[in-house]
C-alpha cells in the first residue's frame, strides 16, 4: 500500500504556475535594474553637462556653444522624464508579480501542508496496521506453544 497524494495533480500546476511566475519577476527585476542604471547615467551625464556650463559661463564662450549645450541639456531632460516614466512603470510592474509570486508561493505551500499531513495519517495507519499484525502474530505464537 503506497501512499497517493490525492491533489498531486494541483500540486503539480500550482508548481509550475510558481516557477513561471518566478520566471516572470525575475524578468521584470532585470528590466527594472536596465532601466534604473540607464537613468542613473543620464543624470549623471547631465550633471557633467551642467558642471561643463557653469565653467563655461566663468570663461569666454561663444554664445552658440552656449546655446548648443543648453539645447543638449533640453534633450537629456526630456529623454530623463521618458526613462523616469519608463522606470515607474518598471516598478510598479516588478512589484504587482512579486504579489502573484508571493500569492502563488502561498498557495503551493498551502498544498504541501496537506501532503505532510496527509502522509503523517497515512504514516501513522501503517504503524497501527503493522502494530495489530504484531500483536496477532504474538498472541497465535503464545497459543501454539
């Protein structure tokens, strides 16, 4: 008599459904880190810029160079506000599949509680099965001798 967990088929789906949304986070943490460290360098490139133009101010520059940098400045800008968007809707992305992958991690959990219980009853069945054949054996041993 082996013991057949009777949900092994969900526990199975369920399973897997887990590994796909993990899967799933694990994609959108990476898009997520892209996306941050492109912002990341865009403001850093526009705080050299910004630096670069103040000294620029200090010194004797032509006025379309000026012009040229603030125009460029204009452009980092705009695509900074782009990617600042980009990286919210990133994160907001990444954190609605971590509560799936959380909820299906529950779920799967929840399974295997039933299983550990279920096997301990089972467990337990055979060891009063196997105690009854002992005492059996016992008492028609004293009886033949």
């Amino acid at each position: 008599m082996a013991f057949q967990f009777k949900m092994e088929k969900i526990l199975s789906i369920k399973t897997k459904e887990k590994e796909v949304v993990q899967s799933e986070y694990g994609e959108s943490v990476k898009k997520f880190e892209q996306l941050a460290q492109s912002l990341y360098e865009l403001l850093k490139k526009k705080e050299e810029i910004e630096q670069h133009s103040g000294n620029q101010f200090k010194t004797k520059m032509v006025i379309n160079e000026i012009q040229q940098t603030q125009r460029f400045l204009l452009s980092l800008t705009q695509q900074i506000g782009s990617i600042q968007t980009q990286v919210q809707r990133a994160r907001e992305k990444m954190n609605h599949v971590h509560i799936q992958l959380l909820e299906k991690t529950m779920e799967v959990k929840k399974i295997e509680k039933m299983k550990e219980r279920q096997f301990s009853v089972y467990q337990q069945t055979l060891t009063a099965i196997e105690n009854k054949q002992n005492d059996e054996y016992s008492v028609l041993r004293y009886i033949n001798h």
